[in-house]
C-alpha cells in the first residue's frame, strides 16, 4: 500500500496524471451529441404525446386534425403499433419477482404522467410539436397512487389489473442465530428513514436517430445509451427481429449517471417506424419529458434496528426496505436492483456477523425508477452512517470511536462479510485516520460549543466511511438473479500497418475519459507514448460484444479486457520483432515505440517495420514460423468477484439558525480505489460524484402530489448543484490494490456520492444535535431545516 | 402555422450568413440547422442551464430563448469560433490542462460565458468566478476544475 497523489512507478503511464485526449474535440464544439449526428435527408422527427393523468383508460383518440397538418406525415396510437412492437417486459426467474409489461405507446390504460399514448411523424420537430396540440385524446381517470407505503395498502389501486397486487418483486433473509444475537445484545435502536426521490439530470436529454438502410432491410440506431450491446439485443428481442438487422451506436453522450442504461419506449418506436415508413426517424427529448419520462431514482424507505452493546459494538442489524419502482418494470435489469442492492451495501465497512432483511419493490403511478449513481449505496450508507452517530450519542462515546470499533480491520484483509461480499484489501482505519488528521478533528471538537451556535448559525461536522461496490462480473451478477447482464467486457487491440495502434472496446462513453485510461493501460503493455493509440467503443457493427458502462466497471472490467488484449498483442509483436531482429521472442522488449533485444538496445526495429512486416507489406516474406498474417488480438475479461474501493468523507456545514440554510464550507475525502489509473481523473470522478450526493442531501426532490402530477418539472423547481454550492474537496488517495482482478483497479465513479448523502446529513445532524440532531429523511431544505430545529426531537 | 417568413442577415464567427427563417425559428436552432454549428448545445429549453450561451454583440444570451429574427444584423461567436485554428485559446486550453470538463455537453456554455466575464474582469477573484459560474450547470464536475481552470487562464491571458 502506497500513500500518494500521482504516479505509482516513474515511467509508466499507468498511475500518471494525463489530460484527456477526448477534450479536443469537446472544447471546439466537435463532439457529436446525439442531436448532432448528421440526419439524413427526408428525415423524419417524432414527438410523443404523454399522457396527463397519472392513471387513466383511453377512451378514445381523434387524430384526424393533427394528420391534416401540413408536414405531418403520420399520427400513430397505441392500437395502431400493438402488433409491430408488442408490450415488452423485464422476464427473469426469481422468487418472488412478478413480470409486468409495458407498452410503448399505451393501447388502453395510462400508468403515469408522461406515458405515452401517440406519437407524430412530421418534417420538422417544430411542426411534429405543433400536431400534438391537435391530437384530442379522451380520458376516463381511474384512482391512483403515488407513494410506496400507499401502494401497499390492501385497498390500493392496482397498477397492473392482472396481478393480485402492487408488489413486483420481494425477498428477504436472515443469518443463522440472528433472533438469539440480536435479543442478547445490551441495546436495540430503531429508526426510519426516508430517501428522497432524484432525477439523473443529465446535462443532455435522451434522444434517438434511427436510420433505415434500403440496401440491407436494417436499422441504425443512433441513441444516447450506456449500453450500445444490451440495447441491441433487447430490441432485436422485442421486435423479433435477428440482431444482423440492427445496429447500435452510442454516440457522444452528455451524461449518463445510470437512467440511460435502460431501453425506452422511443428507441424501440423510433426503430419500428423507421423500417414501417422507410425513412430515417429522430426523436429529441426535451427537458420535461426528461423530468417526467427518464427513470428517476431512490425514492426508498428504511426501517432500520441496530443491536449493539455499551461500548458501541454492533452486533446484528435488521433492514426493512420499501423502493418506489414506479409503474413498470424495465430492461434489462427490471426493479431488481434497488430492492436487493440497499441490503447487499448496508453492512459497508462493517463487521457485524448478523444480518436480516426484507425488502419489496411496489408499483405505483410514478415514472419507473433505476440507476442513479450508487443505485442504493447512498441510501443505506446514509442509513448505517445515521446510526452510528445515534449509537455514539446513546452511549455518550465520540462517534469515531463508535465506527473505529465495528469497520473492518487492516489484519483482517481479505475479509468476507455479513452479506458474502469479499474485501481483498482495502484502508478503512487509514482512510478515515488520515481525513481525521486534515480536518483537525480535536481541534474542531475543542473549539465546537456544545449548542453549537456561533455568530447566528450551527456549524456541525459529519463523518461517512463509505464502501463502493464496482467492478462486476459475471458471477455477481447471475448470483443477483440479472440474466440480462452479461457481466464481462471485450476489447480488441491492432497494431495498425502504419505501426499505430487501435483499440476497441465494449464500452460506451459518457464523459469518464475512457480513450485516454485505457490508452495508458495500452501505452504500459505495448511500450508506446498514448499519442499513438486510438480508443473506439460505443457501436456495435464495430465493437465487440460486452455489458457496457455502468455500476463503476470501466477500468475493472473493460481496463482489464484491454490490458488483457494488448497483452496478448505484445506477446504477438515479440514474436515478430524477434524474428526480424533474428532474437528469440524471450529477449524482446517493447519501449519508446520500438521492439529491442534486451539489454542492447542498439538492436531494435520500431513497431512500423514490425507491422509492415506483419501485414506482409514488405520486399520479402517476414513471416515466423507459426504465425499467421496481421497483428491484433481480442481478449474478455470476467473478474471473479466485486471490487470494493472504500473512502472517508468528512464534511463540516453551517446551519443558518434564521433562515435554515445548510452551507458545506468544508468537504474531506481520502479514497482508496486500489490502483489508480489516472489520479486527475479519478479526483474528477469523485468531486463531482460529491456534487451529485451534496445535491441529494440538500435540494434535489422528485416530487408528485397525491394525484401523480410532477411537480418539479423544470430546473427552477428541481435543484441541482451549481458552482456557488459545491465546495472544492480537500482530497487524498491511498491505494490498497484490488489482488483478485488483473490490473489491481477497483471502481471510483460512485464513491463520490456515496459518502456524500451521509456525511452531510450527519454534520448536519451534529450541527443540530441541540435539538436531537435526528436526521432522517433527505433533502435538507431550508424549510426542513428549520423543522428539525423548531420541533427537534428524538434522538 | 408558418407565420410569413422574414430575412435575416447574421454573421457568425465571422461569415455572414443572409437566410430567411420563420419568425419563431430559436436562434439555437439557427445556429445547429442553418449554420451547421453543432457546437452550441440545448439543455433545457427555458433558460436555466446555461449550455447553449453564445456571445451576441459581445453579450452572452440564451440561443434557446432568443429568436433568429432578434439576431439580424448581429455578430454572433460560437464555441467553434475561439480557437485560433489548430490552437486552442487560452482559456480552452486551461479547461483542458485542469480537467474541467468531463461529458463535455455543457461545456461550450461555459466557454462562451466566460469569454464575456473574462473580457469584463479580466482579474475576477474566486467568489466573482463562482458567481458567474452559477448560471450554467454541470452535472459532471462538481465545479472545482472549472474554477481552478478559469483562475488558471486568468494567469495565462
């Protein structure tokens, strides 16, 4: 283990802070955004009416108007597209999951404000946009619900008539000899709490091109996904279609945070009328859709009991979860993840032997809910974090001596835990020492009054030591019950005949900085500057078949497909250069560009002789024997297990006492994501992972009213982070490698926000601790700031 | 629907460009369709994020809440229109070397907001950055970077 800010070995580029090479092209303007791919000429732009009742039966559409618009070229209901595109559903083997369908325009019953009922097909967006207005579309609203506990109720409308209830997936368990543990313990504390439902908010909205090819009777899809390969083979799935007649690109995408790892209704509907009307077909989400239609995320509910004994030990925890799924279930990972995910993460750093669950994913008449960044990681680290706060001010013990007592020690690596997640290595004790010693805890704690209250706010301090599971492979994920995630990536690595290299991969970019990580995994294995290396992924004609980007896997899983394929790329090259330098394969040595004999490095060819050889671009046959033309190779990468990177946030916030304002003037984290790619990027992920939580924490709410209507469809009413309200981290890394996959990398892009939900919420609670500091549901706007204050109570 | 139609005569990174456009054709939609300048990028369509900023006049505006016909016989310069052809100008570069973006999507907004801010405080302190930096959003960074870039520029430039 290394404590340090840069690289690990001089002279590698592995390790090294390198800007990226994709930002030439994004700070000119040249990035192609999926509403920047050139459309075709005749190209025709849909837009969806949505349905404004939050659960209704179509009684009936009136198209006739909105058809006889100039421009229009056709109006399509729901009755009209049920055979070309029939109702599609996430369908997995698991107890206790129910499957449900959607449509992708509604042929009778409307679900949620913002399903789809028809769409438009007209020359312009402007013109498809103006015939929406002249669709006429009538009613009959049935009862509805919006809220999870609702929704449970025996008398709760239905949101799906042919299934006996509103629960789409349940499951729990419990350790052998938890009842006895848990009653033997010395206290039991109970608490609820809330986590608020967020949308994704990507700076770009979704959208789709697809391009009917005349030629072949195919489909390109353009869309802006996480996961060009999934998406193809659920749509090839859903329309019947064989997977030759489809072809997905993910262009430039302008965020992706986990809502667009899901297949939408518009990319089936934009493929289905593209073959239907022969013509090239776009649809351009705007920002209301986005809010009303992109999967939101959380929404949850925790009923939590900690046993522990007096000197703060934690002997069994009891997890009762409820998700909001929203009204349908999706592919490819149906509403299993949240349900499951909040209590794979809820023991994190912990080392407690007993564990029980339930957990339950509920329709109701709300968007679906996914992804989001962490998925439930946040929620329940808020919920744990929360708990050791109370457990410390029960017993009167500083609450770092609490979790100093119960997180996984440095000798007790590789450690499995309570839920049989294995920790190979890892730096909780020494995270959380080092975030300690920069913010000066003792010095913070001595000069912090007891009420807290200084010059008219409440300055509080609040400690997280999060896990992050990234990383996964296939056995994670068929053991999660997710047929549908394949779980390994591919790259492909040439050494072009001009002696360049090419690499592509099964992943998708969404602004993680993948064509300059992976080139430096590259530049280590082949001896080249990144410079020389081009990274492509993102399309499936041209990409080989992998999972995609999502769950913190990049330089896991798809970083060790490349350094894989380019190590048995190196192997390949050493055997050419050794012949044209009459060496054997052995003694080669692959630097600066060149292949040399080693130890005499006077003897060397550089990797543009070596391709022209291998690409028989030469006067004479350069051939070794058993060797076949061509210098490239493809390789899968499977890790065995989850990586688990870990970190300690410390943030320090001040309470406004007048107006209930929460200021975060100080924000820690040291993060250990094992062996570091990049240390810029890294620090990247993690401080806008941290904006991301800090705008949970303190503004972000999806929020429908009793009759399902969005409320907070705009970004004046849905508040994300801007620069006034994210502090700049204080940041260190430490690095523990990963020892069971093959780079040593564990994930980074989610810890950010993991830390950060209860971090703030903690330092916010201590701030408040004079009126009991019990922070349990989140956001913490002003006005429940001042709730917490006015009417604190509890514990 | 299609109210008459009106010429317009605007001049962006320096070519003019004399089209007739429909009275309610957005500027940001001038700009991408007619212009082919792809760069300028549309967030949110009511003026809240900042990412489709261009500079008018020496003015940054929303392209999204602006019409074509506001533009006639305006300047107009688009992210495609700072750099000084392979070189990137300085505070470009500053958001490269510093890291400041990561999708990218809103990073043209940014660029142009700042060429304005940067014209007019040319020694802004990091309040006054963030300040200003408060009216385009990034979901990627969490800012920081973006700081750290404008700051670095100011050095440069």
């Amino acid at each position: 283990m290394s404590t340090s800010d840069t690289a690990t070995d001089a002279g590698t580029w592995v390790g090294r802070t390198v800007p990226r090479k994709e930002d030439q092209r994004l700070l000119r303007g040249f990035g192609t955004y999926i509403d920047d791919v050139p459309e075709p000429r005749g190209t025709l732009h849909l837009a969806m009416l949505r349905s404004p009742y939050a659960h209704a039966r179509i009684l009936s559409i009136d198209t006739s108007e909105a058809e006889a618009l100039d421009g229009v070229v056709a109006v399509v209901t729901g009755a009209d597209i049920a055979e070309l595109i029939p109702p599609f559903a996430a369908d997995y083997e698991k107890p206790g999951f129910k499957v449900s369908h959607r449509s992708a325009l509604a042929p009778d019953t409307v679900r949620f404000v913002g399903d789809g009922v028809a769409l438009v097909l007209a020359e312009n967006a402007y013109i498809a946009e103006d015939a929406l207005g002249l669709i006429f579309a009538d009613y009959e609203p049935l009862p509805s619900v919006a809220d999870v506990e609702d929704a449970l109720k025996p008398d709760a409308p239905r949101i799906h008539a042919d299934l006996d209830d509103n629960i789409l997936i349940e499951g729990g368990n419990k350790t052998d000899g938890f009842d006895e543990v848990f009653e033997a313990a010395d206290n039991i504390l109970r608490e609820r709490f809330r986590v608020n439902r967020v949308a994704g908010t990507a700076m770009e909205p979704r959208g789709c091109l697809a391009v009917y090819e005349k030629a072949d009777d195919s489909v390109t899809l353009w869309t802006g996904t996480q996961v060009p390969h999934l998406l193809r083979v659920g749509i090839a799935r859903y329309l019947g279609w064989s997977e030759s007649q489809l072809r997905v690109v993910a262009p430039d995408v302008g965020g992706g945070f986990g809502p667009k790892m899901y297949l939408y209704p518009e990319e089936l509907l934009t493929v289905a009328m593209a073959r239907q009307y022969r013509s090239p077909v776009k649809w351009i989400e705007d920002r209301l859709e986005d809010f009303l239609t992109t999967f939101h995320a959380r929404d949850h509910v925790y009923d939590v009991a900690v046993a522990y004994n007096n000197d703060g030990t934690v002997q069994a925890v009891e997890v009762d979860v409820l998700v909001n799924s929203g009204a349908y279930s999706n592919y490819p990972m149906g509403v299993n993840l949240e349900p499951f995910q909040g209590p794979l993460n809820m023991p994190g750093p912990y080392r407690f032997r007993q564990f029980a669950y339930t957990t339950k994913g509920v329709a109701t008449n709300t968007c679906s809910t996914g992804a989001f960044r962490g998925v439930s990681a946040p929620c329940v680290t808020f919920a744990m974090e929360g708990m050791m706060d109370r457990i410390a001010r029960h017993l009167g013990i500083d609450r770092v001596d609490v979790r100093r007592r119960n997180i996984v020690r440095p000798d007790e690596f590789p450690y499995v835990n309570v839920v049989n997640q294995l920790y190979v290595s890892g730096s909780y004790v020494e995270c959380m020492d080092r975030a300690l010693e920069i913010v000066d805890y003792e010095n913070y704690l001595a000069n912090q009054p007891p009420e807290r209250l200084v010059d008219g706010k409440y300055r509080g301090i609040g400690i997280a030591v999060v896990t992050e599971l990234g990383g996964q492979g296939a056995a994670r994920y068929k053991a999660r019950s997710l047929p549908d995630l394949p779980g390994f990536d591919t790259a492909h690595v040439e050494l072009e005949p001009n002696g360049r290299i090419l690499a592509t991969t099964s992943f998708a970019s969404q602004g993680q900085g993948h064509e300059t990580t992976f080139a430096q995994i590259i530049a280590d294995e082949l001896g080249v500057s990144i410079g020389d290396i081009t990274i492509r992924g993102g399309d499936t004609e041209n990409s080989p078949f992998g999972t995609g980007t999502f769950a913190s896997r990049g330089a896991v899983v798809a970083g060790g497909a490349v350094m894989r394929a380019s190590g048995d790329l190196r192997e390949k090259v050493k055997k050419f250069a050794a012949h044209l330098l009459e060496a054997s394969a052995d003694d080669i040595v692959l630097e600066d560009g060149h292949a040399h004999v080693q130890g005499v490095r006077e003897m060397r060819v550089s990797l543009y002789e070596v391709a022209r050889a291998a690409y028989g671009l030469t006067d004479s046959m350069q051939l070794p024997e058993g060797e076949e033309f061509g210098l490239e190779a493809i390789a899968t990468y499977d890790p065995p297990a989850s990586s688990i990177s870990n970190a300690c946030h410390v943030a320090c916030v001040a309470v406004d006492a007048a107006t209930g304002l929460v200021e975060v003037e100080r924000y820690i984290v040291v993060h250990d994501c094992g062996r570091v790619v990049n240390p810029l990027l890294v620090k990247g992920q993690v401080q806008g992972g941290v904006a991301q939580g800090l705008g949970q924490a303190l503004f972000e709410e999806v929020l429908y009213d009793s009759d399902g209507q969005l409320l907070s469809a705009t970004l004046m009413d849905y508040l994300v982070p801007t620069a006034l309200d994210v502090p700049t981290l204080e940041m260190e890394h430490i690095e523990s490698p990963a020892t069971d996959n093959i780079g040593g990398f564990k994930g980074a892009g989610e810890g950010g926000v993991i830390g950060a939900l209860p971090a703030i919420a903690c330092a916010v609670g201590d701030a408040l601790v004079a009126f009991g500091g019990n922070v349990n549901r989140l956001p913490l706007r002003p006005d429940a700031v001042l709730e917490l204050i006015e009417g604190g109570n509890g514990a | 629907m299609s109210a008459a139609r009106r010429d317009v005569r605007i001049t962006v990174n320096g070519r003019t460009y004399a089209v007739s456009v429909e009275p309610r054709l957005l500027l940001v939609d001038f700009l991408r369709h007619e212009c082919g300048l792809t760069g300028t990028h549309v967030g949110c369509a009511h003026g809240v994020c900042g990412a489709c900023t261009v500079v008018l006049d020496g003015a940054s505006v929303r392209s999204c809440l602006t019409f074509a016909v506001q533009a006639d016989n305006s300047e107009i310069t688009t992210v495609e229109g700072l750099a000084d052809g392979e070189s990137l100008n300085a505070l470009q570069r500053a958001f490269h070397e510093n890291h400041a973006l990561q999708c990218g999507y809103c990073t043209p907004g940014f660029l142009m907001s700042l060429t304005e801010f940067l014209r007019e405080t040319p020694d802004p302190s990091e309040a006054e950055i963030r300040e200003r930096l408060s009216g385009n959003l990034c979901r990627c960074t969490g800012y920081a970077n973006i700081v750290r870039a404008v700051q670095a520029a100011v050095q440069e430039m």
